[in-house]
C-alpha cells in the first residue's frame, strides 16, 4: 500500500519535471483549452482540466487565493481580474513550480501576485483573509482531501467562495490498491462526485454543487476503465450567525 508521503512525493516529481518543460503539454489527465490572457510562458506550462478563473466571476479588489498554482497561469489570469486594489496568492507544494512562477512575475512586473510554497493541508495563510479560492485539477492529488478541505474552508473570509476545477470517477480505485505515480497522474486519487460534494459539506461548506461535467477525451493518461470526467464545483463558507 503506498503512503501518503509516497504519494507526494511521486505528485511533487512530477510536477517538478513539468516545470521545465518547454512546449504545450498537459501535465494532470485532460487538457484545459481555456483561452488566457495570463503569461504566455505561465499559459505554456499550464495543466488544468477547467477554467476556474474565467468562470469564478472574480471582481475588482478581491483576494483570491489559487491552489496548486503551478507556473502560475491561473493566478495570472486573476491578478489581471483583480486589478491593483486586488491580490492573488498561489500555493503550490513543489519548490521548482514556485520558483518558476515566481521568476514569471518578477519578468512581467506583476506586482499584485504572490507565491508560496506550501502544502493545501496545511496552507501558509490566516484564518479569514481569502474572498474567493479556486483549484484547476489539483485536489485529486490530496492524499487527505477531508483535511485539505477543512483548511480551505479556514482561510476563506465568512461569505467567501470556491470554484473548482477537478477529475471525478465512477470508479475509483481501491486505496490499498494504488500506485504513487498513477495517483500523481490524476488517474488513481480520483474519487466519485458524490464522495467529493459530502466531504466539502462535511468540511462546513454550504450550497455545494456541481454546476458543469464533461468526459474525459483522448487526452487522458488513464485507462477506459477509470472512467474519468472533469467537474466544476461551487460552495461558499457561511457567514457568521
């Protein structure tokens, strides 16, 4: 049975051998096509299987928070969305990721843009302090999606939202049965729709739903057998009481 430490770093290799990549290239199971107005090294570098960012209706001044930022092509996209009274912070456990990113804003003179590095179950954020976070094809990659959910849950401000980007199966495979470089694929840490909308309830979101799905194509590195399909699912954090 592989760990949990297994599993990340098998998920950080990989991620890690992506960010020198040099042509357009998918680096989860199914490619995003969304058109971007971010970086194009950013845009070259992307792995997705959605537009979080396009369809989050970000708005002017708002602090939006992107998980698994990558290169940063999604949290470009937003900065842009944001405008300068507005911030961005990416997240992204693997050093050479953040790095990369890091060097694509300081080239582009991206100031209202910042990234961290840190893991989603334990992200490098204040309670409260997020408006909106979003997520492209990166929470299948959890090994402890509960966990890293509940800390979502904690940085969003009361009100704030999320917008999500993820694989789903209708066949997930057994956890005593997976392998670590299958589950960094996002082949094999896929759970089904209905498990993933329970646990965001269970981790205090409200009004969660799944609001668009489409198979997964050719594109994907997995087998027929995994039945993959891409989701896009909302939620917010209640207010306070």
């Amino acid at each position: 049975m592989e760990t949990d430490t297994n599993i990340r770093e098998a998920v950080r290799d990989t991620y890690a051998r992506a960010s020198s990549r040099t042509g357009s290239e998918c680096g989860c199971s199914c490619c995003s096509t969304v058109e971007s107005e971010a970086s194009n090294e950013a845009e070259s570098l992307r792995a997705g299987c959605g537009h979080p960012v396009t369809e989050a209706r970000v708005e002017l001044g708002e602090v939006v928070l992107d998980l698994g930022s990558g290169a940063g092509a999604d949290a470009f996209q937003a900065a842009k969305l944001v405008g300068p009274s507005g911030k961005v912070i990416g997240v992204d456990a693997t050093p050479e990721m953040v790095w990369k990113a890091r060097d694509i804003a300081a080239k582009d003179r991206v100031q209202n843009v910042e990234f961290r590095l840190g893991e989603i179950e334990h992200l490098p954020l204040e309670p409260d302090s997020i408006d909106l976070a979003v997520s492209n094809c990166v929470l299948n990659l959890l090994p402890d999606k509960f966990t890293g959910f509940r800390e979502i849950f904690r940085v969003l401000k009361p009100g704030g939202r999320i917008r999500i980007s993820d694989l789903v199966t209708s066949n997930p495979v057994p956890r005593g049965q997976v392998r670590a470089e299958a589950w960094a694929a996002c082949v094999e840490g896929a759970i089904t729709e209905a498990e993933y909308l329970h646990l965001l309830k269970q981790a205090g979101f409200q009004n969660v739903q799944a609001v668009d799905e489409a198979a997964c194509g050719d594109s994907c590195y997995s087998s027929p057998k995994s039945e993959l399909r891409s989701v896009a699912i909302t939620g917010i954090k209640p207010t306070a009481t």
